[in-house]
C-alpha cells in the first residue's frame, strides 16, 4: 500500500461525508477542517478510512495532522510492515 | 407585567407525516373517506420469520431543501420529524418569531431502535469501526439538535417521555413553557417512534399487540372499542402542533385554530402496562376542572382506543362514569393505527382537522361497539362542528393525560 492509495481513500471518505464536495478537486495540502468537516465528520473520515484499510490503530496515533497529506502520512507510518 | 398565567394557549401551526400520507390535505382527505394504510410491514428489520402487521408510511420523500449531508446524517424518525416540524412552521408562519423565543419538546424516547439493531448487526465484530456520528445520534435528544440547528429554534428544546402518552405529554409541557414566560411559542412533537423486530415480538410477546385473529386480514386487525379486537396495531406516524400565547398571536394577528381549555397529568403509581380505572376517571375529572367546563358542554371525544382487550373496555367505563356517553366519539387509531410515542399529537392534529373540516371521520372495523349505547361514528363521516372536544392518552408505566380543546373557527 503506497501513500497515494491512501490518499485516494481518504478522498473517497471525504466526499462519503461530505456530499457537497463532489465536484471540488481535494489536494493533500486541504484541511479537513477548511474543507467544511466538523469534529464528527473529520472523526468519520478517520474511522471510514480506518475500516477501509483493516486498521484498528489508537485514534491517537493520528493527531496532529494539520492537512490531508500529513494524515495519510501518520496512517501509513501505522501499516503493518510486511 | 405579562399575563402568561391568567390565559389558556392556542395552536396555530400543525404539521403531520403519517402512513396516510405526507401532510395535513393528505391526512384529513384519508382520515375522512376511513382510509387506511394497514398491511404486512416490510421497512428492512422490521421481521424476522415472522408477520407482523401495520401501517407504514409510503413513498416518504425529503424535501430538497435539506442539505445532501442532512440527508446522510439522519435516520428515518429523523427526516419524519423534519418534514413534520417544516409543515407545522410554514402553517404557523413562524418566520415572523424572534427564533430566541421559540421553543420545541419533542415527545418520545426511543425513536430508532429499528435503525439502532441494524446497526449493531453490522458492527457486531467490528465494534473498533462504529461510526462516530453513532456517540451523538444513538440519544433521542440528537433530535432535538437536529431541528433546532436546522430551524434556528434558540428559545429551548429538549425531550420528554411518557410511552404513548409522550405527544401529549409534549403539549402540556410547551404550555408549561409558555405560561411561564420562557417563550413566545413552542412546537410540541410526537416523533416517529421507528420499532425493530425485537420491539415489535416484545410487544406480541406481552399481549399489547394483535392480531392473531385477523393474521391473514390485515386490514381487518385495527379494531378499536370492537367486540373482536386483540390489541393494538403499529402505524408509523410523527405529528407536530404550535402551541403559542394569545399575546403573541395578537400581535401576528393570526387565527388560530383552537384553544386549550385544559391539560392534566396523573400517575397510578404503577410501573407495569395495565390500565387503571381510577387514573383514567382521575384525569378526565382533573382536564374538565382546568377547562371549567361540564361533561355535557364536551361534545367530542377523541379516545386513547388502541384496540387493547382491556384498555378499551377500560377507557369506555371511565368515561362513562365521568357522565361523558353522549358526546361523538370516534378512533383514530382505528385508521392509523398505533404510533405510540406520536399517537397523542397525530389525534390532537385529527382533533384539529376535524374541526376544520366540520367533519367527524368514520372508526373503521367498528362494527359491534363493545358499549353501544355511545354515541359512535361508524361507517361514515358525518357533519359535525365540534364546539369542545376531549382528548386521552395513556401510556404503559401508569400515565394518564389529557386535553380540552376549543374550536376557534
């Protein structure tokens, strides 16, 4: 799994919870925040992602990400090495 | 210094999604022609080898005006009670309120226990990825966030329960609200109370729900105050009325469409589902003290009649003994079946339509009155203009309520 599929998933759930961005490109560089996400929908971005990829990691293990690219990073430093 | 205490309220606004319909011309045309909506429930959940009957509301849409994010966000109860409350604030205009002294109490608990068992199927052995939103919208109260972010309400908002005297449990604490000066109007709602397979055998299983006489007739099965009824039948349905002070009304200059001469509570300090003889009597002498008024000055009844062996029989004894045999009564229910937290609401908005319309409707599958000497509406609509009807709720746990309400036409 590269960063990029992760991004790729994030974006996805992105656009899961929130609709209204359907037709707005989304750049690693975008905040969750910025992008309209509340607390709950940032939290299910996360989660929906999570679930995606098997991955049941502490929550707290991605705090801190400022932007989408920053957070697919701190998910993918939390992939299993194989 | 207001004079909140010294006046009875008034309803201006009325809102109702039901399994006869979506809003009031879709209620009041079924309600009047005894049609009714009652079949095997298929909504996802709500079997399991099994064949429950009811009445489910068909075809429900979501106007567009709620956002696609609403959309995703809300569980069915919740997109009911939205489409309800719009329906009810366009008809009271309350566009024209200080949204700071509008409030809403929205009667129920348990709005979504369909919805909540699918959703522990799903995650059963996945727990670690419930969905967040899950932590705020598994409370009833998340409703109350719900409308009150979607209509600006500011005043108050919060949930009240009393099983299926919860709607009108609803009113009688707007009033409250009312009468005490904490805002100008508040909405009372009976939301959706959406029942799973679970609740549902729950309710066969205790012997509150029917039929099993009428298992391959569903629409015979909602029978109300019939010799050959066995229990009440589920029908989804949400209701919301707009209780508002006559200050403000006159301000507004808006006709309401009645007046609540009175309201009472009482408890029979009992927790099990059984009826009480004495409660009821209780709360029927309590409601017509408040109005000031006598049984014969009460010239339609509109019962709490969910089909219950021992509720009706019940309900029928206590009204009469509070000299109350002559007045027109017909069932709700017997159309809509049972909404249960709703129930109150949905036949105060009959109430409301009736009077309107000038109209009683028909009780369907009345045909051998377990008390005929009462004065019934059977087969037909019939012309009536209601002057002051009285209205019952009761609810498991030992809950009696009721109102008066006056017509203002």
């Amino acid at each position: 799994m590269d960063k990029e599929k992760i991004f790729q998933i994030v974006v996805n759930h992105t656009r899961e919870v929130l609709p209204e961005l359907v037709e707005r490109k989304i750049e690693c560089s975008d905040s969750l925040r910025d992008l309209g996400a509340n607390s709950i929908d940032r939290a299910e971005v996360v989660t929906l992602t999570l679930e995606s990829l098997s991955m049941n990691i502490p929550r707290t293990a991605l705090f801190g990400a400022n932007n989408i690219g920053e957070l697919v990073g701190l998910i993918y430093e939390q992939l299993p090495s194989d | 210094m207001n004079n909140y205490h010294l006046t009875k309220p008034v309803i201006t606004g009325i809102g109702i999604t039901s399994n006869l319909g979506q809003g009031q011309a879709a209620f009041s045309d079924a309600l009047l022609a005894g049609r009714s909506a009652f079949g095997y429930l298929r909504r996802p959940g709500r079997q399991q080898d099994s064949s429950f009957l009811g009445a489910e509301i068909p075809d429900f849409t979501l106007p567009e005006f709620f956002s696609p994010r609403v959309r995703r966000n809300t569980s069915f109860s919740d997109q009911v009670a939205l489409v309800t409350l719009n329906e009810a604030w366009k008809d009271a205009k309350l566009e024209q309120i200080d949204k700071c002294r509008v409030g809403l109490v929205i009667g129920g608990s348990n709005f979504k226990q369909r919805e909540l068992q699918q959703i522990y199927q799903k995650y059963q052995d996945k727990a670690a990825f419930i969905r967040p939103n899950y932590g705020v919208s598994f409370m009833d109260t998340d409703l109350c966030g719900l409308c009150t972010e979607q209509f600006g309400i500011k005043g108050l908002a919060y949930t009240v329960g009393g099983a299926s005297a919860s709607g009108q449990l609803a009113i009688i604490q707007a009033i409250y609200a009312i009468q005490t000066g904490q805002v100008d109007v508040c909405i009372a709602m009976g939301a959706l109370m959406d029942l799973g397979y679970l609740e549902l055998q729950a309710f066969k299983s205790l012997g509150a729900m029917g039929s099993d006489r009428f298992a391959h007739e569903p629409d015979k099965a909602c029978r109300p105050f019939d010799l050959n009824r066995d229990g009440f039948i589920y029908g989804e349905s949400c209701g919301a009325v707009v209780i508002e002070s006559v200050d403000s009304v006159r301000k507004r200059k808006l006709k309401p469409y009645a007046t609540i001469l009175g309201w009472a509570i009482e408890m029979d300090g009992n927790r099990n589902p059984n009826p009480s003889y004495e409660g009821e009597v209780k709360v029927i002498e309590s409601v017509l003290g408040e109005a000031q008024l006598s049984p014969r000055e009460i010239d339609y009844i509109n019962p709490h009649g969910t089909g219950s062996p021992l509720g009706d029989e019940t309900e029928i004894k206590a009204l009469s003994a509070c000299g109350l045999s002559s007045a027109y009564i017909n069932a709700t229910k017997s159309l809509t079946g049972h909404g249960l937290s709703a129930a109150g609401i949905v036949e105060i908005v009959a109430v409301l339509l009736q009077m309107k319309s000038s109209k009683l409707h028909p009780t369907k599958n009345l045909k051998l009155p377990i008390e005929p000497s009462f004065n019934w509406v059977q087969e037909k609509s019939i012309f009536h203009e209601i002057q002051r009807a009285l209205s019952l709720s009761m609810g498991f746990g030992g809950i009696n309520t009721a109102l008066c309400l006056e017509n203002n036409k």
